[in-house]
C-alpha cells in the first residue's frame, strides 16, 4: 500500500470502471457491503474517502475519522445522508449532466412503448401469432393529441421537455418552484398539474419531501386517459394507489423504470397488462456509466489534488475551499 495515496473505501457493488480507476489512481478497501465491522480497524483510520452506489448511512459514516469525501454514482444521492455528512464536513458528491441525455432518450422509448405497446407488438411477432393470427391488434392510445406534465423539470426533467417539443407535445410542469428560464406553464401544485396533462412524467428525487408524493388524489386528477412514467424514484409514488389506479381504470397506463423497493417489484403490478416495466435502465448504457464513472473518481481526484470538488452536493457545497 502506498501510504503517499489516499485510501478509498468501495461497499458493495459498483461500476466497473469505477473500480478500475480507484484501484490505479488511489489505495483501495473494498468490502461486500456498507457495514463498517467489515474493515479493520488499522484500515478504518486509513479510510478518506468513499465510492459507492449504496447506502451511506450517519453510522457508517461516523467509523471513519479520518474521512474526507463521499462520491455517489448516480444524480440521485437520497441514499446518502447528506445532511449528517455535512455536519461532520464530509464533502458529498454525485454525478449531474453526464446521464441527462441517456435518461431523457429512455424517458421518450419509454412513453412509446407505454401508449403504443411496443414490447408486446415484437412478442407477438416472435411467438408466431402475426403468421397465425394477424396483425397485432390497434393500440387504444397514442402520443398524438395529448398534453405533457413533467413533476421536476430539473436537468433530466428538461432534457426530456425539449425533446417532447420536436414531437408536437405541449409540456406543463410542477417544481417546489416556478423557474424563471422557461416558458412552459407552471402549475403550484402537483394535483393541479395532473388535472391539466394526460402524460404525468415524474422526474422527481426520493426522500422525504417526495415520498410518495404521486397517489390516489393525484391519479384521480389524471383522469381515465391518463398515462403515468416515472423515472425519477419510486418511492415518490404510492405503488399501492398506483395498482388500484391501474386496476380500476381511474388511469389508462402506466410506465416505470424505478420501483420502491428494487429489485422487488410488487406482482401485483407485473400482472397488469396495462404497465410497461423496465429493471432501472434509464441511465444504463456503457458509454453513459463510464461517463458517470469518470465523474466520481474525477470528484475524488480533485478534491485530494486541491481540495475542491467539482460536483457537490448542495448540502456540502460550501465545503469546497472555493466557495
């Protein structure tokens, strides 16, 4: 071990490339999972900084004296207590922008396939029924004639805004509050933007101020042509509201990448037919991850090269000797 590198701790799984560039670029600990009982104690001194895509709790957090910096691998950082971390003055960073474009492509395939039942069109090509049955039979919605609402027009939220606007969509929104960039209409509550849309996109972080913001009421509002896609988190919506809305037709559809508690998805849900699931895909293409990859450990780079990071969170921005 060289003792000149800073030691950083990997828990649990993460990106490959996150790994590689770690293990050339610094000491590296790595253990199966988030628990501290897991590195030794002449180690736990040594430990300035983490990488991970886990859980980061105030516990695990507090075993490490000599820690620095926490880099999270992804936009979504509610898996790491912030908050904790920067009243230790531990610097948190995750990795903006590089996934924007990747999750907003995916956010559009997903809307398609939701309207126009893409996924079960190629199943009934390949299981033969086109050869022996026909053509697959007309899809009852569409993307043409409706109204977008997307809940969180952040950098993703945007993203997926303008691209919704070469296809003809008018885009409406709810932020906590109304951005003076845009012109598309602000709605200053989430039920009001429902009632407005027939296309609720929610882009939302998790946490406690979004838990399960999206339920019955804000269903109901949506309406029985309605369509529902969540990239965001899934505890921001009410999944048990959400297979009732599906169930009853207070909602036409659904589409979502991300679930409450992954990988368990209710099977309740996989039996709709009227829901389009992915397994948290949105982000998930080499080029984009490595992206991510790179902004993580470049976070931890500079931050031991110069004591800046270059994407803080904003609970520990002001931990940058730059602020």
């Amino acid at each position: 071990m060289d003792e000149a590198r800073p030691t950083i701790l990997i828990p649990g799984r993460i990106n490959a490339h996150v790994r590689q560039r770690v293990q050339s670029e610094f000491n590296c600990i790595s253990i199966e999972t988030a628990d501290a009982s897991l590195v030794q104690p002449h180690d736990r001194r040594r430990v300035r900084g983490i990488a991970a895509m886990t859980e980061i709790s105030a516990p695990f957090i507090d075993a490490f004296d000599r820690l620095e910096i926490i880099g999270n691998f992804g936009v979504g950082y509610d898996a790491v207590d912030a908050a904790h971390a920067a009243r230790r003055g531990v610097m948190v960073t995750y990795t903006p922008d590089v996934l924007s474009d990747e999750v907003a492509d995916t956010t559009i395939g997903l809307v398609l396939n939701t309207l126009r039942r893409l996924p079960q069109a190629e199943a009934w090509l390949r299981s033969g029924r086109w050869l022996k049955e026909g053509a697959f039979p007309l899809t009852p919605l569409t993307l043409r004639g409706r109204t977008a609402g997307i809940f969180g027009l952040g950098r993703i939220g945007l993203a997926i805004a303008r691209r919704l606007e070469g296809f003809g969509i008018p885009v409406h929104y709810h932020n906590r509050t109304q951005r003076a960039d845009v012109a598309y209409p602000y709605h200053a509550t989430l039920r009001d933007l429902a009632e407005a849309v027939d296309l609720l996109i929610c882009v939302v972080p998790g946490g406690e101020s979004t838990e399960k913001a999206v339920g019955a009421e804000v269903f109901a509002a949506l309406g029985e042509n309605g369509v529902f896609i969540n990239v965001g988190r899934g505890t921001t919506v009410d999944e048990p509201a959400l297979i009732k809305a599906l169930e009853d037709e207070t909602i036409a559809a659904a589409g979502l990448d991300v679930f409450a508690d992954e990988p368990r998805v209710p099977r309740a849900l996989m039996a709709l037919d009227n829901a389009c699931l992915l397994p948290h895909v949105a982000s998930a293409s080499v080029p984009t991850r490595n992206a991510m990859g790179d902004l993580l450990v470049d976070n931890l780079v500079s931050w031991f090269s110069g004591g800046a990071a270059l994407t803080p969170v904003s609970e520990t921005r002001s931990l940058n000797r730059n602020s």
